[in-house]
C-alpha cells in the first residue's frame, strides 16, 4: 500500500513539473517565480514545506523553522503527503474553473492553510503543542483560516475561498469534503461538551454555522447562512436559520 502511495505522488509530482516547465516557458518574467516554487525542489514534499514557509514564515528566520517542521513532519508521516495529493486533485475535479495542478498549488491559500493544519495536527498528536499552536496562530493571521490542530480531516478535501474558515478542536471532518468561505464548525458551550461530526463528501456553503453534538450525514449539503445545531441525515440539504431539512431521500421524507 505505501508503495503504491509512493508511486502516485511520484506521478503527481511528475506532472505538476510538466505544467511547471510548461508555464516558465510560456512567461519568462512568471517562470522565475515557478522555477524557484516547484522547479527547484526533488520532489513534493519539499516543495509544499517550502510553500508552507513562504506563505506562514514572514522573515526568513520564520520561514526556515515552518519549511523545518513541515520537512520533519513530512519525513516520518509520508501519508501527510499522500493526503495533501488528493486534497491537490480534489480541487481539480471539483472546480470547473480549474484547468491542472499547478494553480490551486501556488495561488490557493485554503490549500495551503490545508496542509499547514496537516503539519499542525502531526506535531500535536507528538506532544509538540506550542509549534502545533504557532502553525495555527500564523495560519489565521495571514491566511485567514483557523482550524485547531486537534481536529481531525480526512483527505481530497477542499476549502474553497477560504477566507474566514473556523474549525474547532476535535471536530471530525471525511474525506471529500467542500467547506466554503465564512464557515464555523465547533463546540456548544464549554468543554466537556462534544463538537460536530462531519460525514463524507458534504458540501458545507458560505456563512454557515455547524455546533454542537451533532453529526451530519455523508453526502448531505449544508446551504449558505444556514445554521446547523442538530443532525442532519445523510444525503439531505440543510437550509436556514434555524436549519430545516429538504431534498432529503426517498426513505427518508417519508418518515
């Protein structure tokens, strides 16, 4: 299995080269800047923790310990990279404005922001909670996206826009998930109380809110502004303040 994730980050990285190589080619004054973000590096690895430094890092003090930790992080968890992949293609498959690889990896921050969370949540499952807290303070400072690195992402997940995004500690969020600008997920009331659970390929839109003990459903659609404080059931749009449920499955509606 590990060899196979090995084989297609190989591919990945292959191919962001091409369009890489493709794009210096065609802007000579744009390809010092693709040379130096993907050109440059042996592989994906270093090329994302040297993005992850430039973009959280400020002086270059700061850049040399975020591109650090990143490399150290990526090095003993190869399946930090595997993920940060998927959430690269997912971006591909789910934005039509979207032609390859290359734009969501250097223009994106919400993929960016992604991947320094995947960093964040390594260092924190290891005791390292100060840095893990320091990639979350600079990753909503400058990219304006917060997600504690106690929570918990799948993978091929994207934060579209990404402005104004808030994910609460432990909160749990599948794989192939979309979650739009000025979103908030997180507890109700102080702690011991539980945060949400998010099922697989839900579609959270803009300005909405998800708390409390709850879980939403895989597949389900969370529309813009809505406001969500109890469960909604998988395959069901949820939409409103306070959220109402429509479109749900057969089954389901007739309940």
């Amino acid at each position: 299995m590990a060899e196979i994730a090995i084989m297609a980050n190989d591919s990945l990285w292959r191919s962001i080269r091409k369009e890489a190589q493709r794009a210096a080619a065609a802007d000579p004054v744009f390809g010092k800047a693709v040379s130096n973000a993907i050109l440059a590096h042996e592989d994906f690895a270093a090329a994302l923790a040297d993005m992850i430094g430039r973009r959280l890092g400020g002086s270059a003090a700061g850049q040399e310990r975020f591109v650090a930790f990143s490399r150290d992080a990526f090095h003993r968890q190869p399946d930090l990279i595997e993920a940060a992949g998927r959430d690269l293609q997912a971006i591909v498959r789910s934005d039509p404005a979207i032609a390859g690889l290359l734009p969501p990896l250097l223009h994106f921050k919400g993929y960016v922001a992604l991947q320094a969370w995947r960093v964040s949540h390594w260092l924190w499952r290891h005791g390292h909670h100060d840095a893990a807290l320091l990639f979350q303070n600079e990753a909503s400072n400058v990219l304006q996206v917060s997600i504690h690195p106690a929570a918990a992402i799948g993978s091929a997940v994207y934060l579209d826009h990404a402005t104004g995004i808030v994910i609460g500690a432990d909160v749990v969020i599948g794989d192939e998930v979309t979650i739009l600008q000025n979103v908030s997920i997180g507890r109700r009331g102080e702690l011991p109380a539980r945060p949400p659970r998010i099922g697989r390929g839900v579609y959270i839109g803009a300005g909405a809110t998800i708390l409390g003990d709850i879980c939403i459903g895989d597949f389900a659609k969370i529309g813009a502004g809505t406001v969500v404080t109890s469960d909604v059931p998988g395959g069901c749009t949820a939409v409103g303040n306070p959220a109402r449920l429509v479109n749900c499955p057969e089954p389901l509606a007739a309940v």
